[in-house]
C-alpha cells in the first residue's frame, strides 16, 4: 500500500495545506513498488485530483485497478466499499 502524496494526513485539508504535498521521492516509491506487486489498485479517492496528481499517477502507472470508479472518475476509497469487492481495470 502506498499514498500518492508523500504528505500524510487523515484530513485532506491538512494535506493541502503542506507546502509539497506530493514529496521529491514519490513516483520512485510509486513505480518501485508496482513493479514488485502482482495488482496495483488505486482507491485514493476524489481528493486524489489535488495539484492533477491523479492524471500524473494514471500516466506512471499502467493498468491500474479499482474497486470502484466515484462520479469524479476518481477510484473510490476502500473503506466507504463493501468488503466482498473485486478490483476491475481503471479503462484508461
């Protein structure tokens, strides 16, 4: 499991307010570890659109997966998912 902004935080509001969000070091982790897993689901949620970082991450990493797509076209958050869920492609 990793985060697309390197910057933690449990309100999104707080995340957006740090001064690099994203981190100088983020895609290396991002790429380094899907290569090393057998499925990358993204579930980062609307919030995932902040500074474009989603588009950025679809174009690093190919063929992800989600449980499910929001009405944003963001991947849905797995904790607001029912647990019998099964991750299908993003189609982007």
């Amino acid at each position: 499991m990793a985060n697309i902004f390197a910057f933690r935080a449990t309100a999104p509001n707080d995340m957006k307010a740090a001064a690099d969000p994203i981190g100088s070091e983020n895609n290396e982790w991002l790429i380094k570890l899907s290569d090393d897993a057998g499925l990358v689901v993204a579930a980062w949620g609307n919030d995932g659109s902040f500074l474009g970082r989603s588009e950025q991450v679809k174009e690093l990493l190919p063929n992800l997966h989600c449980l499910k797509l929001n009405k944003s076209g963001e991947p849905a958050h797995p904790l607001y998912q029912k647990a019998d869920r099964k991750p299908v492609p993003m189609g982007i």
